[in-house]
C-alpha cells in the first residue's frame, strides 16, 4: 500500500515556511493527521504532553477548570495555528484543557519524536523553535490585551 | 501747535491723528457715554489696576505704575499724572466679551410639557473698552477667531463684540513681564481699534495723540475739543514707541516653535516645573486667550426650573480631561505641558496664530513665579532631539 | 415624574447650546450595564439628518448632558438611537427614563466615516465593545448601497458573549447580506462556541484584500491601536484607516476646549479620524 506522505501537506502551512527540504522531511517524519469530533476533548490538564498540533481545519479552545466558574476558555485555535508548546520543556504535561469546538482536522506531531531530531540537528532546532517564538510571542502579546480588560467598565 | 478748534464731523477721516489735551480728556468719556456706551476701563482696587465701570477720568490710575516680575505685582506712584502709565494687570477683557459666568438657557418642565427659553436678550451690554494694549487687540481677535470664525458661532459673545468700541492705548513703557514684541503683538497698536491714544507727557505740558481707526471712532471724537497732530506730536509718540520696544521686560524665540514643542512630548524640563507648579490655574484665568470653559446644568428644588450656565474652566484641573473612570491628564506635568503646548504650538495649527500674545499676566500672577518664556528657553536649549520620523517632525 | 402631554419650543435664536426636545419611545436593555434608547422629535416637522459616526450631545433635564454617538440608520432619521452605558451621573438617570419622556438633543456633530470612499473596495469594519455602536451606522450605509463594495468583513469582539450587542441583528445580516462576520470574546464559558481572544487575532486571516481596503475601527483606545498595528502588518495602507475618538465634552462644537487631543478638537476634527492624522500623539501618554 503507498502511504501518501504528509509532505505535501505541510509544505502548505505558512507556520513552516521557508524550510528547507530535508528539514521539512524530519519534521513530516514525526507527524500524523488526525481528527477530532465537536466537543471532543483533544487533552485535560496534567495529561502528558506527547504531542503538539496544527489545526489544518476547525477550532479548538484551550480552557481551565476552575471550581466555581466551570470550563473557562481563554483562548481559541484556528486555521493554521499552532497548540500546545508544553512539550518543548520538562515535565512536559499539559497545563490545560484542550477541547475541539468544532469537527477538526489537525497534524499531531510526536513530541519526543521531533525533540530528538531537534537534539542531533541543532539547525532544525533552530528552526523549530523560532518558529515557536514566533508563536508565544504573538499569543503572550494577545493574552496582554486580554489581561488589560478593555472592555470592562472603567475601559 | 495750532490753536484749539472743534472740527465739523465730517472733516475727521479714518487714519487722520489728532490731539486732545488733558484737560479735554473727560469729554472723550462724556462723548461715550453720549453715544450710549458703558465705559470700561482701568482703575484701582485692591493694590491692583484692573477693568471696571468708570463714571469719570478721575476713575482713572492717575499717577500709577506697576512693577511686575516672576509671581509679583506690586503698584508704584510715578512722578506725573500719567493715565496710562502702567501695563496690564490680572484683568484682562474677556471678563466682559467672554464673562466667566453666562447663562445659556432656562427651561421649564410643568404639567403642560417642556419649554426651552434663550437666554433673554435683557443685557445686550455696549461696551466701551478705555485703555486696550496692543497685546490686548490681538487676544481679542484671537478669541474671535474660537468664537465667531469657526463652524459655529456664540451668539452672546458676536453681541458684545459687535456693539463694542475700542479706544487703544499705545504703551509708554515696558513691564518687567512684558514680551509682546517677540509675539509680534505690540508695543505698537497697529489696527482693530476705532481710537488709539498715545499718551504724551513732556515738561508740563500733557495731551494724547489720536489715531482714528473707524468712522465711528471719528464721530464719537469730533465732540471732544481737538486740533490736527503735528509732527512733533508724531515723532515723540514714535519715540515712546521706540523705547518701549527696546526694553522688553522678557523675550521669547519663537522661531519653530510649534516643531520645538511637538517633538519635546518628553523632555525633562516638564517634570523641573512639575516640582513648582500648583495646578492653581491663575495663569489661565488671566490668560487673555484662554478661552476654555465647563457647562453646569442645575436645577431647583422642584424639579421643575433647570438652567444650564457656562462658566470659565481650566485645563489645571483633574476633571478637565475626565472620561469613564479616570482623567486622561492625571498629572500636573501632563497639565502644564497641555496648557504650555496649546499656547505655543498646538494653537497655531488650530487658529492660524499663536496663542501667546506676550503680556506676562501668566508670569505676574503665577503664585511661584513660572515664566513661559524661561520654559520654552529650557527645552530650546536641551533640545538634542532632532526630528528622525515624520511624527516627530509634528502634524501634517 | 409630571405628565408631558405636549411640548413648546420657544426661542428663535440659532443657538448651537439650545437642545431639542425628543420623546423616548423605546428602551431597550442590551447588556446588563449597556440599554439603547429610541427617540423621535416632539416637533414632527422638525427636520433631522446624521452621516454614520456623528454624535448628539444629550441632555437629561437638569441633571446634565453627554456627547454619545448615534447608532441608528441614517435613512430612518429623524428616528434616532442612542446605545450607552452607564458609567455616570447623567446616564445613570437617563436609563431611569421610560417611553414618553422628554430629553434634549443637540446635533448632530463631528466628522463621519467615509463611506462613500470605501466604493470599489474591500471594507474591514473593526469594534470592541460598545464601539460597534457608532460603527452601525456605516453598516446600515454599507448595506443599503451593497453592490458598491468589494468583501465587507465585520470583526467584532467583547468581554463575554454576554456583553455583545445587538446579537439578533448581527445573526441577521449574517443571514442576510454578502457580509463576512467574526465574532470573538475575550473569555467564555464552556457554552460559547466561537472565538475566544482579542479581536486583533482575527486580523490576519480574516478574508479582506490589504491592498485595496479601507478600515473603520471604533472601541477602547487600546484596542484601535493594536488593530491598527495589525492591519498595517497585513499591508493595509495607513492612508485608509479611521478610528473614532472619544474625550471629555462640555460644549460639542468647539468652544469649551475640553475635547482637546494634541491640535484637534474631537467633536469637530473627530470624532472619526483618518490615522494618519493622529498616529503621532495616538498611544503618546496624557496627551
């Protein structure tokens, strides 16, 4: 049976452009496609972070649990963005929940997979984790504005 | 000099000069109030000159002078007669064209429905304004250009100011706070006046030479005894004029300023003056450009009788700025620098002028002494930032 | 309070500080801190026309007066439409008021947003919070002359979904008209299905041609200066990009110098202002 490599299909997302071919070939080694239904829980808090995604189609919400207030969503994840970055370092477990909010379809890479290619080859390394600043960046720029509550009543 | 005659009306032109002795100097106040106008005018209260309802020359600071440095105003006795031989003081005529408390409009609310009523046209006051600096005729054309030139058009403040008469003075000196002619705005009274004097003291001998500047101002004079100005007359008055100019109690470089002061949002001398100043407002009280002011809704204890009154405010104050929650200028320093920014920079782009007609009044009356035009010293002189972006450089 | 059966106007003078009487005839409540209120002249001659992002300033009899923008369609005018919070004395009693009460209305001023500009091209319509009051206006514009324009994409984001306005119409033009909608929150409950973050991440995938848009953006100040950070990141150029200001006002027609940001007066420079005309003191601390 031929496998259709997934090559083609990360070559597509902006999140890697730019990389070189062999690159884009360990990366593509590590990875996989799967499917989550509505409401489908992706990951819960605690659980090990063995694998991050990119969300090729849907929305995802990251939530915590809190006590009094129930699931709290602080955040969603769409088309062509990237969850989950608790893998990058120890104790890589997941430090919230992660629930599909709609049919979605995503790339999961393996954690410890990629981590270890990243380990032998310090210029994929490089590569992977610029793009992950890139991320953190965006999204710790977002959350601020979140924090500052704009919208609230002295806004 | 010509002997005295009245000339017919019709022979006194606009821009022909005249002059009228002391002694004839109460006729030109008689020949105002002839003409309907209430004469307002300086005089003494309180250790200070200031603008009031005059009912005679003797009303007039006879003899005064005025002394006047940073966060001082002190009055001194001449050694003449002079009626004009002083500056400005903390009064300055928008307390009369631009009253620090109006009544806009009363409405009514009863059984029958809600009725708005226009502040009655009662006090439809005609001035007389005796005694108006150079300086003075430029804020007054510059509070014309919020109040009348603009999209919209103050009603009371159009009345006042069109039945007002001008009678200017040309200064015979200097204050010690003075710097009109840096702005541009003096000594010399150059138009906007219906009469301009210039007070001529000379041994014993004591008359005023007058420039008519309106048909109007022609007509009031022509009652008032008077005969054609020599040249004598003309060239002591330049003479005064000329002494004046050179000694300027203050001066301020206004070469780009607007640019100086728009790409110095954050230089350090802001937070030097915070250390002294009060927010106490009094330099825009005096101010004769400040214009700002708040509306007050009130009621009566029925509930039935609302009025809306408009009073004079000041961008010193916390509230000034307030929106939902908190005040955009929270600080002094962001008060100062808005009050300092506007008269100097800002104001140019919005009115075509500066707001800064150089009569000191902010620097006598400010209770620590700040001079405005030892602020803008400072920042010109540490301004070690040249403009690198296009909104540094200022507005479009 | 008394019965106000009719109402008389006295005063022929063309006072820009004389309000007009206006009855409410609707109050609507829609968040739990944000209610519109629907108001027609009491002259039924009285003739009245707005553009979309003009204000009124409002009177509440003897208590006081706020400028707030007018969220009703320009072709329904005279009927106007007043969306505010409560977060003073004077709107704390005018959401006291009910259908048959008297306000003052003064107006309307300021600069509008150009939508007449925006023919031929893409239209990104940004609002945070009660901004998208303002903004509907242009929105009822935009929507009557429909084929005027290329995509017209609306970003919406609040606090919670609680607090999002006019949630049944939106879900109308959704249905509707040729109208992109995002929605966003900026925190839910499990309940919520949509987006969750500041409206500034839907920006870069929303489906709008940068190179040939014109942007209108109203919410807190905050909000404008991210969104129009991440537009001009996405190639929209500075020269088509309008927010709407809003500061202190006494007066609403220049004279009071309360609304004073930098050289312009907001009730008659803005409130809608092109950015380019504001992006230096825009974001400049206690300007």
């Amino acid at each position: 049976m031929t496998i259709q490599t997934l090559e083609p299909i990360l070559r597509e997302q902006p999140f890697f452009y730019g990389l070189e071919g062999r690159h884009l070939e360990l990366i593509t080694g590590c990875a996989k496609n799967v499917h989550f239904e509505a409401g489908q829980v992706i990951f819960r808090e605690g659980d090990p972070a063995d694998q991050f995604y990119l969300v090729r189609e849907g929305l995802v919400s990251v939530q915590f649990v809190i006590p009094h207030r129930g699931l709290t969503t602080v955040q969603t994840v769409g088309e062509g963005e990237i969850l989950g970055w608790s893998w990058l370092f120890p104790p890589y477990r997941w430090h919230f929940d992660a629930r599909a909010q709609q049919p979605t379809r995503a790339l999961a890479f393996d954690a410890e997979c990629l981590r270890k290619k990243c380990e032998e080859d310090h210029d994929l390394g490089y590569e992977v984790f610029r793009r992950f600043m890139f991320v953190m960046v965006e999204r710790l720029e977002s959350t601020r504005l979140q924090l500052l509550d704009m919208y609230g009543n002295n806004a | 000099m010509g002997s005295l005659r009245a000339v017919s009306p019709e022979a006194l032109q606009v821009r022909n000069s005249v002059v009228i002795e002391r002694e004839c100097f109460a006729q030109l106040l008689q020949a105002l109030a002839d003409h309907g106008y209430e004469v307002i005018g300086p005089t003494v209260r309180e250790g200070a000159i200031v603008y009031e309802r005059l009912t005679s020359t003797q009303d007039l600071p006879l003899g005064w002078s005025d002394e006047q440095t940073g966060g001082k105003y002190r009055l001194k006795r001449r050694d003449d007669d002079a009626l004009f031989g002083y500056v400005v003081g903390p009064h300055s005529w928008k307390k009369f064209l631009h009253p620090p408390l109006q009544q806009l409009w009363q409405a009514e609310r009863n059984g029958k429905g809600t009725r708005v009523l226009p502040e009655e046209a009662q006090a439809r006051p005609k001035y007389a304004f005796l005694g108006v600096r150079a300086c003075e005729l430029h804020a007054i054309a510059i509070q014309d250009k919020v109040l009348l030139e603009g999209q919209f058009i103050d009603p009371g403040y159009k009345s006042r100011r069109e039945n007002l008469f001008l009678v200017a003075v040309n200064c015979g000196q200097a204050g010690g706070n003075c710097f009109c002619a840096s702005m541009d705005t003096g000594p010399k009274v150059t138009s906007g006046y219906d009469l301009a004097l210039t007070e001529l003291l000379q041994g014993d001998r004591h008359s005023f030479l007058v420039d008519v500047g309106t048909k109007r101002g022609a007509e009031v004079l022509s009652a008032t005894p008077h005969r054609e100005a020599a040249d004598a007359d003309k060239q002591q008055a330049k003479r005064l004029l000329e002494e004046t100019t050179r000694h300027m109690g203050r001066r301020l470089d206004t070469c780009g300023i607007k640019e100086l002061l728009y790409r110095n949002y954050e230089h350090p001398q802001w937070d030097k003056v915070t250390e002294r100043c009060l927010s106490c407002a009094n330099c825009t009280m005096v101010c004769p450009t400040c214009f700002c002011t708040t509306v007050e809704d009130v009621t009566d204890l029925t509930g039935e009788h609302a009025e809306r009154r408009r009073r004079w405010d000041s961008c010193f104050t916390v509230d000034f700025s307030y929106i939902h929650g908190g005040s955009v200028r929270a600080t002094p320093r962001s008060r100062y620098r808005q009050w300092m920014t506007h008269k100097l920079a800002t104001w140019i782009d919005q009115f075509g002028v500066s707001g800064c007609v150089g009569c000191g009044r902010c620097i006598s009356w400010c209770p620590v002494g700040i001079d405005i035009t030892v602020e803008a010293a400072a920042i010109r002189s540490s301004d070690s930032v040249k403009p690198t972006t296009e909104a540094e450089q200022g507005f479009a | 309070m008394l019965e106000q059966p009719e109402v008389v106007t006295a005063g022929l003078v063309p006072d820009p500080m004389l309000p007009t009487p206006y009855r409410i005839q609707r109050v609507k409540q829609e968040t739990d801190d944000t209610f519109t209120l629907e108001l027609l002249p009491e002259d039924s001659s009285h003739k009245f026309s707005f553009e979309p992002g003009q204000f009124n300033m409002v009177y509440i009899f003897g208590v006081g007066e706020v400028p707030i923008s007018i969220s009703s369609d320009p072709n329904d005018a005279p009927l106007l439409k007043h969306t505010t919070r409560v977060v003073g004395t004077v709107t704390k009693a005018m959401r006291q008021l009910k259908r048959g009460d008297t306000i003052g209305i003064r107006g309307p001023f300021g600069t509008h947003w150009p939508v007449e500009d925006a023919g031929g091209h893409d239209v990104v319509i940004a609002a945070g919070g009660i901004g998208l009051a303002p903004l509907r206006p242009a929105l009822y514009r935009l929507m009557a002359e429909r084929e005027k324009y290329r995509k017209i994409v609306l970003l919406y984001g609040t606090r919670t979904p609680e607090d999002m306005l006019y949630r049944h119409e939106v879900e109308q033009w959704r249905g509707k008209f040729d109208l992109e909608i995002q929605v966003t929150v900026d925190r839910a409950a499990s309940a919520w299905r949509g987006n969750v973050g500041v409206v500034t991440t839907m920006i870069p995938r929303a489906p709008f041609d940068p190179s040939n848009t014109l942007a209108m953006i109203c919410g807190p100040e905050v909000m404008m200066r991210f969104t129009v950070m991440e537009l001009l990141k996405r190639g929209v150029t500075a020269e088509r990009i309008y927010l709407s200001g809003e500061r202190n006002m006494k007066c609403g027609i220049g004279f009071c110098g309360h609304c004073q940001f930098g050289p312009t007066f907001v009730c008659k420079d803005g409130p809608v202002f092109s950015y380019v005309r504001i992006a230096s003191i825009l974001g400049k601390s206690e300007v």
